[in-house]
C-alpha cells in the first residue's frame, strides 16, 4: 500500500503525522500539490509537483494510485473516484470514506454547494481539533497496519 496525498489543502500538522508514519512503516508516501511543498528527507517520501488547474491535482492521484493504496483528502470527489478504483480514502479529520457513504457525502456536498451559489452562508470547516488529529492518527494506524 502506498499512501497519496491531496497535498495542496492538507493541514501541516497531518503531513507532519504522515511523515512519521513513512519513515515508521516503511510505506511510500507520496505527496501531489500544484506548488513546492516541504519534505524532509528520506526514503520513502516524495513529492511531485504538477501544472496548477482544476482537479490536475486530483486527476494525477487517480492516474498514479493502485488498487489497495490509501489516499489522504478532504476532496469527496476525489474519494469516490479513487473509491471507484478500489483505494482507500481518508480524510485529514480522520473520516474514513467508504462505498457505503461516500454517496451521502457527495449529495451533501452537492447540496451545500447549491445553497452557497444561491447565496447562503453556510459557513466553513473549523479548525483542525487535537481530537480531529487523533482521530486521524489512530485511523491511520489501523489502515497501514493491516
């Protein structure tokens, strides 16, 4: 299992775990952005940096990824194309999505969507918790260990 990363929108903090987490297991960890992103030394981490664009980012993770491979991203789109392809998908809160409700979150997507293009404020994502990043950290763990 090789791990991507949606990187352009990921919080440092999840990098910083999932940095951790390759030097740890071993894994290949791969981060995709539009812009340089840091990353330390090593191994068993890289990082591609490809033509800013809509979903470029996204297309390149789903051209690249395998069947098996886990993908970090709070993208919905993007987690049911790689859920399609039969990845895994984690987000950065430590939500794992999966073909039983990444349709619910798609249509809730869909629909918050409409309400903010009929002008309706619905507000943004809080901050990242420290309950969000354990949450995330434990998720991780149980996916890379099995």
């Amino acid at each position: 299992m090789k791990i991507w990363v949606d990187a352009d929108a990921c919080p440092v903090v999840i990098k910083e775990i999932l940095f951790r987490v390759a030097e740890r297991t071993k894994r290949h960890l791969i981060l995709i952005a539009n812009h340089p992103i840091y990353i330390p030394p090593s191994q068993f981490i890289r990082m591609y940096q490809v033509e800013s664009g809509f979903d470029v980012v996204d297309n390149e993770i789903v051209r690249r990824m395998d069947e098996g491979d886990l993908v970090i991203t709070s993208d919905i789109p993007l987690a049911a194309e790689v859920i399609k392809k039969q990845g895994c998908v984690l987000s950065p809160r430590g939500e794992l999505y999966t073909k039983e409700n990444i349709g619910a979150r798609l249509s809730m997507r869909d629909f918050m969507e409409s309400l903010r293009a009929s002008g309706v404020d619905t507000g943004g994502l809080s901050t990242l918790s420290q309950n969000d990043r354990k949450l995330f950290a434990g998720q991780l763990d149980k996916l890379v260990l099995i």
